[in-house]
C-alpha cells in the first residue's frame, strides 16, 4: 500500500482549515500541507484536527507547512510584500547570495513557527534546508521540490538544486515531477534520480 500525500496548500481562516483536514484525515491520507503564512493559530488548528481524528480511527494525518513557493524569486517576493527590495549597490554573484540569504532567513522564520505550532515539517526550496536543518534539528521533515538535474531547465521554478545537493542541504524527502514526467523514458529518469539519492545518502551517511 502506497502513501498518499494530498497537496492541498490550505490556507484560509483557522476553523475552514480545520474541517478540511479533519475531511482529509478520515479518509487515511497519511500527508497533507497547508501554508505558513496562514499564521501560527490556522498551523494550530490543522494540528488540532488531525490529532482529533487520530484519537477515534488510531490513524494521524501528517501537516507539513509550506513556506516560500520554490516558483518564488527574490523579485517575486519583493513585489508581494515578503521582503524589502535594499536596493544594493553591489551586483553579480555577491547580490544574489544576499538575496538568497533574505530569503533563507524569512523561510526559517516560518520553518520555526510551523514546528512551534506542532507540524511535522516544512516544505521549501532545497536551496534552504541546511538553514531550516541547523534551526529545527534532526527530526523535522524538510521536503523540498524544485530537484533538476544539471542539464534540465527550471521550468517555472526559480529557486532549484540537484537531488544530491538537496540530500547533503539536509532534505529528507524529495519532489520530483517534471523531470520525471516529461523525461523521454519517465522509468529511466526515475531510476536515475533514485541512484543520485543513494550516493549522496551513503556519502552524507559516512561524513
């Protein structure tokens, strides 16, 4: 029997999100998400709820918090009110380590109030799972979409690493669609990945 990881993205007053994940969590989904902007007494109130259901059925639907759509670059972000633009002097490879640290650190903020209001762990981009593994610690789930290989494009997504980089970053699961779905041989793509995983498992394994 396979998991089922319902990507619903909830985000919406805290008592509606609560009756979806309870919905969601009677039919056995073992993961669902919902966004951390929604705050931490909407994070609270799915927690709530999937706790509910696991106390009649014996089953706990698992809540992990998106934080900042990996489709999202800095610009992006600035232009919704997430980050102030500095308006840097500076330009070439300095500006964009500093943006990407603006960004790493707004996603930590949210990684540490998703785990204080009880998620299991986070969604984000592997480009920030070192920063959110050193803050949350060993056991918090860090799922991160946006794994290309070295030659594929990004497609809509803006913030991307290789599935190795995202394992050694301190991801613990991984998301990988379009690489896989749109590959020419989708099985040999999957394989593929599958053994980049294993490698960097077994090296971060020994390190």
């Amino acid at each position: 029997m396979h998991e089922i990881f319902l990507d619903a993205k909830l985000h919406d007053i805290p008592n509606t999100v609560a009756d979806a994940v309870t919905e969601i969590a009677q039919h056995r989904v073992e993961w669902t998400n919902v966004h951390c902007l929604g705050g931490s007494t909407m994070m609270k109130a799915a927690v709530a709820a999937a706790n509910k259901v696991a106390d009649s059925t014996g089953h706990r639907t698992r809540i992990l918090g998106v934080t900042l759509l990996t489709s999202h670059s800095f610009e992006d972000l600035v232009q919704l009110g997430i980050l102030n633009d500095p308006q840097l002097a500076i330009t070439g490879p300095e500006a964009e380590t500093y943006k990407q640290r603006m960004i790493e650190a707004r996603v930590v903020t949210l990684a540490l109030l998703a785990q204080e209001a009880g998620l299991d762990g986070v969604i984000a981009s592997p480009r920030e799972a070192t920063a959110i593994r050193r803050a949350c610690g060993p056991d918090f789930e860090i799922v991160t979409p946006g794994i290309r290989s070295g030659n594929e494009p990004p497609d809509d997504q803006a913030r991307t690493a290789t599935a190795a980089e995202a394992i050694r970053n301190g991801a613990s699961r991984l998301v990988i669609g379009r690489p896989i779905l749109n590959a020419p041989d989708p099985a040999a793509a999957a394989k593929q990945f599958m053994a980049e995983v294993e490698a960097a498992l077994t090296t971060t394994q020994s390190t």
